[in-house]
C-alpha cells in the first residue's frame, strides 16, 4: 500500500504540472479531472492505511522545530 500511496502522489506531481503547462484549453480540462480523480483516491487510500495504522502520523514536538530554525541560522 505504502507503494502505492508513493504512485499515486507522483501520479498527481505529473498532473500538476500537465494542468499547469497546458495552453489547450480541452487538455487542461481532462488533465483536471485525472487530478481531482488521482487526489480524491489518494484520500481514500491514505485515511485506509491511517485507519489500519500501516501509516504512522508521528506529531513533532514544538521544541524540535525550533531547534531545526535555529540551526538554520
């Protein structure tokens, strides 16, 4: 599944830049849809695996990314 996920985001990533780069107006619409479709699936296929917990969300703690800013500067 976690394969998967990783298809359909790059899936999305050539939709993106297809819609965006597109000057026909007819190929525009029908690269849209594919990626209102790609996303609304990649939704589904995500809140399947968080509901399954073969997605872990770690939530990051405040302190940890003021740390990382601070090394930037």
């Amino acid at each position: 599944m976690n394969n998967y996920l990783m298809i359909l985001k790059s899936t999305i990533e050539v939709y993106v830049h297809g819609t965006l780069e597109s000057s026909n107006e007819k190929v525009r619409d029908i690269l849209k849809t594919g990626l209102d479709e790609t996303l609304k699936h990649q939704e589904r296929v995500y809140n399947k695996m968080v509901d399954n917990e073969w997605y872990i969300i770690n939530n990051i703690n405040p302190s940890c990314i003021c740390d990382v800013l601070n090394n930037l500067n």
